[in-house]
DNA sequence: CTCCTGTCCTGCCGGC
DNA sequence: TGCCGGCAGGACAGGA
C-alpha cells in the first residue's frame, strides 16, 4: 500500500509516541514477514533506548542507542498503530510483530499480505546494505534534480512510468503516485523514459514534488496526530486526480470545457495499472 | 549493464 | 448463496 507519504505520515505518526521511549517487550507472533526476523531481534530490542525516527525510501528507521537502526518496511498491506497506556486492545489477526514500551505505550504492526520486512542493521552499514545500497535520490531532498533524473533516465529503454517505480531512479514513487505525477506533468506514461529530459523533466521533477508533498500535507491535516481514534497511524482519505477515475473526465479536461468527455484510460504496464489523460499527456 | 517474468501472501470484489 | 478468477498502493531473484 504506502508510497513515501504514507510511510512519511507513519513516521511521524510514530515518533511522538516513541522518541526517547525505552523498548521494555518485544513480541514476534510468527517467524517471518517476507524475510525471516532476525534471530535475536527480540533479545537485540528490549532495554534498547529510542533515540530518533527517520525515513529512507519508503523505509521507517528506527535509530537505537546501541547504533542499530530497526529498520521497518511496510511493504503493500502493512499499517501499524500506537497503543497508549492503559489503553485496551485486543489482538487481531496478522498482528505479527508488538513492541511495548516502558511507559506502558505499544506499537502494533499488522500485515495480511506480509510482503512488509522488520530487520536490524547497524547505523555503519546502512548504506552498504542490500536494501539501501541500490536506492536513488529522495524525492523531496536538495539532490533531486531535472538533471539528476535526467542522467538516471538516459538510455532507459522502459517507459516513464515503469521507470519512476524503479527505486534506482528516484525513491519513494509508487504505482499510484506515479500515475498522479505524469497527470501533472502532462507526459504520457507509455513514453520512452530516455525521451524525457529538458524541460519535460523539469516539470516532472517539480509535479512528483507536488504530488508527494500535497500527500503528506493532506495526511498531517486529515488526521489528528497522524492518528485515527484507533490508534492507526499513516492512512488517510485522499483523492487522486486520475489514479482508479477510470471513464471519468479528469480536471483539466472538466475546466477546458471539453463537453464532459471521458478522458481517463487505464492501461496495464508490466503487469500494474496506470491511469492517464489521454488527452493532456503527451 | 538492462529488461522482463515470476514470486511471495491474504483479502476483496465482481461475475456466474 | 457460494465459488472462482483476477486484482491489489512493493520489491526481490533469476534468466534472457
């Protein structure tokens, strides 16, 4: 499910409920998410101190006093809730992994479809490691550029949509916000990616920008807290402009007076569903 | 190198 | 009503 800002919204969701908090229990329900929990997660985690949260791609890291960094990643159907103390729940089905902390508050993480991944990697290897090694830039940092992505689509033979899910690319972009940020930019997702450079990339640089960023903000500003009154953290009612408008007409479209015209398509790419204007996308 | 396919897993929805 | 196929917001391995 989550793009980079839903895990944003997790995250900070997250952190007020854990920062400076002290792990007391760890409890594991199964043996594996998509990969197996380390061994000695459990033993590695209690008594641990927490000391910050941030985000890499769509990955939540968790920085411990130790150096390690708990490394979380949702993967398409994991959600995770804050339990405060005192507070009752009852455990649900797919409630794979509970840390609770010293104060009494508890962290759930729930995963049907368990594509997700909890592991444990010291703040030195981070970067080396398998996961973090490959990953392009951030979205939403300074090194994100027209001519950064520029390089990074040259000689690509994939078309721009497959490439924007590529985490080598640019991180953070998910199917839907892929379909969101070609809208924007106008361009087409069938296009060739080594075919968008210039002034075409400058603007899709700046609508995965927007997109991103008006995501979070409807995150941060739908939810109290980040936080429903269940304690579900990250997930929020938000409109796409194209993404699942299949037969409808999209905005552009509506404002250009263009009768009503249906103009969203669905297309499938490599196996995953885009949306797109097709008459605004070039 | 790049590209493409298959795979992991459960839940839900639409069609018959 | 029940059953079944297809699809779902991710990312990896492996082979061409």
């Amino acid at each position: 499910m989550p793009e980079l800002p839903e895990v944003e919204t997790v995250i900070r969701g997250l952190t007020p409920a854990l920062k400076g908090e002290e792990i007391a229990n760890v409890q594991l329900r199964r043996k594996s998410l998509r990969i197996p929990f380390p061994p000695n997660l459990k033993q590695n985690l209690e008594g641990q101190k927490i000391l910050h949260l941030t985000r890499r791609a769509k990955y939540i890291l968790i920085h411990l006093m130790d150096g390690n960094i708990l490394v979380i990643h949702l993967g398409m159907s994991g959600r995770m809730t804050v339990i405060s103390a005192g507070e009752n729940y009852t455990l649900q089905k797919h409630d794979h992994f509970i840390m609770s902390m010293k104060n009494g508050t508890r962290v759930i993480y729930n995963d049907p479809r368990r594509f997700g991944m909890i592991f444990l990697v010291s703040q030195d290897n981070l970067q080396s490691h398998k996961v973090f090694h490959h990953l392009g830039p951030e979205p939403l940092g300074n090194e994100f550029s027209a001519l950064v992505l520029a390089a990074r689509l040259r000689n690509k033979k994939v078309s721009i949509k497959q490439a924007l899910l590529d985490q080598r690319v640019v991180v953070g972009v998910g199917n839907i916000y892929a379909s969101e940020a070609l809208y924007l930019a106008g361009i087409n997702p069938t296009k060739r990616a080594e075919l968008i450079k210039g002034e075409r990339c400058e603007r899709l640089v700046k609508s995965i920008r927007d997109v991103l960023n008006r995501a979070i903000k409807a995150g941060g500003s739908t939810l109290k807290d980040y936080r429903h009154a269940d304690g579900e953290l990250g997930y929020f009612q938000h409109s796409f402009t194209v993404y699942d408008k299949e037969g409808e007409t999209c905005s552009k479209c509506r404002k250009a007076g263009s009768a009503a015209r249906p103009c969203i398509r669905k297309i499938v790419q490599s196996g995953r569903s885009t949306y797109y204007c097709a008459k605004t996308q070039k």
